[in-house]
C-alpha cells in the first residue's frame, strides 16, 4: 500500500513547489559502489562483503546481486592507498535505513571509499 500526499508550496519567487512523500515502508533499489582497501586478505574481504550482506538484511533489505571488480588503481590517492579493490552491490532498502547503512560503512576500516546511488 503507497499512500502519497502533495504539498503545494511557495518558493523564494513565488514559483509554486510541490513535494511528493511516498510512505516509508516501500523499498527502493539502491546501488553501493565500494573501495575496499588492498591491505585485507582475501579471506577477510570475502568476511567483509558477508558482513555487507548481512548488515543490508538486518536493516530489512535484499541484496539482488554482488560484482567483485578486482583489485584497480585509483585515480588519486585515497587515504594514503592507490590501488583499492572495487565491488559493486545492488540491494533494496527502505529510504530511511539508507543514513544508518552510510554511517556504518563511513566507520569501517575495510571500506576506504563507497558512494550510495537510490535507482527508483
């Protein structure tokens, strides 16, 4: 069940606004692109991404597909790193667990870069 409400509102110039709220239980596609430092062994990136998985589980979602790019060089040093192992995972979530996914992926120390990118 999608309940939508409009809200019509009046900008800086004058210029009406509207804003569209769709209900919160819906889940939504959502594209992770991850950096994973070269440093961790395989065993513990293989960890790393079941972690992933099952942190994306816990906050209610579903991982559709996981792709390990390999180990590719980065464009700038980051975090001291120029070379990261680069994995790319399409799950649904609610919109609202999306913050709490990024504030445990922003304190790994496995995970040296990642980018949260909503599809729908």
């Amino acid at each position: 069940m999608v309940s939508r409400s409009t809200k019509i509102s009046r900008g800086k110039r004058g210029v009406a606004e509207r804003t569209l709220k769709v209900e919160e239980e819906q889940l939504l596609d959502y594209e992770l692109a991850l950096v994973i430092s070269p440093e961790v062994a395989e065993e513990k990136f293989d960890a790393t991404l079941n972690n992933l998985g099952q942190l994306i589980t816990s906050l209610g979602g579903a991982v559709s597909e996981v792709t390990q790019w390999g180990k590719r060089k980065l464009a700038y040093p980051v975090k001291h790193f120029s070379e990261g192992n680069y994995v790319l995972v399409q799950f649904k979530l609610k919109p609202a667990l999306s913050r709490e996914l990024e504030a445990k992926l922003h304190i790994s120390e496995e995970v040296i870069r990642h980018l949260l990118i909503r599809l729908s």
